[in-house]
C-alpha cells in the first residue's frame, strides 16, 4: 500500500464549486506481537513497520541500543519479534549523556526537518519527527498518528544503531509527559518540538535531565528544562 492516494474531491471558493484532483494520506491498521503474544493494536501509515515495532519496544523499556532480536518478520500487517526471552520493562532513569549544543543548531536543524516534510506539504496530514545531529539529520519520518512518528524514528535509529544519545529529536507535534518518558527510555538528551508542551512534559523533562525546547519556529524558541545542554 503506497503512503498516498488521488482521489476526486469537490472545493468551493469565493462562492464556485470545482472538481479537482487531490492527495490524502492513507492509514492502515498495525499489530505488534512479542514472543507470540499480542503487545499492541493501533492505526498508522503503511511502511516502516519494522521500525515501529523497534520503537515502541524500545520507548516502553522493553529494549536497550545494540539487542538483536532472534526473529523479526512481517506478515501483511502484522510484525513478529521473538527474544530467546521475553524482554521485561526496564527502570526509567534519567538520561545520563552530556550531549550539548547550541540553540542556533536547534533552529537551523528544525528547518531542515520542515523542508523534509513531502507527505505533509502533499496532504496537510502528517506529524514528523527526526533524529538529528549538529550538521544532518540522521532519520526522518511522517506518520498521521504522533506516537507512531516517534517510535517510528527510534525504531529506524535503532535498527541503524545510531548513537542516539548523542543527538536531539525534532518533533512537529506537542510534546505531553509519555512523550518526554518515552525519549528519556533511549537516552535522547534534548527534545525540540515545534508545538508546546505540557506542564507534566516539562517536569517529567526536569526530572529526567531533558532539555525541552518548544516553539522553535523562525528563529525563536522557548526552553522549558534543562538549558544547560544549550549553554545557557
């Protein structure tokens, strides 16, 4: 299944109705199962579901950088990963990484990650995220569902073993406390979202040695937590 459709469509205008062609993004429904038992059920784009499935096991503490499944396979929409034995949750700590940089390497990278949004230009419907360092953005990815974008680009990190604690990750949807936890499980040191986040986002971040910045948009910023990883 392709990410997109054309299908016909009706737009009224300053009072004239047209018939035109349009792009819709498509959603499919996804299964993750662990060690033969159903871990989840939720709705995303089609593709990269391998990389969803890597995701959500690592955000929920499942799994750590570097652990090699015995079997991962996909079978229509449906993932299949197998352990020699079922993974347990692991303590949420917080992120222990000194990683550092400069607000202007915020900014710069979070134009970028908006410059890479095909699907969103082309529908309007899609939340992004990316892994990103000081000079490139590692992985990127657009899904219509938030937590999917985000499981989906450490899911990708993940299976590339990147070094994600030393980057930062893009975020063009809100950022609420399971949002910020989920992060701090993979040890990413600072979250840059181009929405806001929640006061809860912002205290889990507190706690967790996080730096939160929101509204990075033209070249401003709001930092939340944690502004000592900007130099600040």
């Amino acid at each position: 299944m392709s990410v997109t459709d054309r299908i016909i469509i009706t737009t009224i205008k300053d009072g004239k109705t047209v018939e035109r062609e349009d792009t819709l993004v498509q959603q499919m429904t996804y299964t993750l199962e662990l060690n033969g038992v159903h871990a989840i059920t939720s709705v995303c784009c089609p593709g990269d579901l391998q990389s969803l499935a890597y995701g959500y096991l690592a955000t929920q503490g499942y799994i750590s950088r570097g652990d090699k499944p015995s079997s991962m396979k996909q079978i229509g929409c449906t993932v299949r990963i197998a352990f020699g034995e079922t993974p347990v949750v692991k303590e949420l700590v917080p992120v222990a990484s000194d990683y550092r940089v400069t607000p202007e390497i915020i900014v710069k990278q979070v134009v970028e990650s908006v410059k890479a949004g095909v699907i969103f230009n082309e529908t309007g419907a899609t939340h992004s995220a990316s892994i990103s360092r000081e000079d490139s953005i590692e992985c990127y990815v657009e899904d219509i569902s938030r937590s999917a974008v985000l499981e989906k680009v450490i899911g990708s990190a993940y299976l590339k073993n990147l070094e994600i604690h030393r980057s930062f990750i893009i975020l063009s949807s809100r950022v609420p406390s399971a949002f910020v936890r989920k992060i701090a499980r993979v040890g990413v040191p600072i979250i840059a979202a181009i929405s806001a986040p929640t006061v809860q986002a912002v205290n889990e971040a507190d706690k967790l040695g996080i730096c939160l910045c929101g509204f990075v948009r033209g070249n401003r910023m709001n930092v939340y937590a944690n502004k000592w990883r900007l130099g600040l």
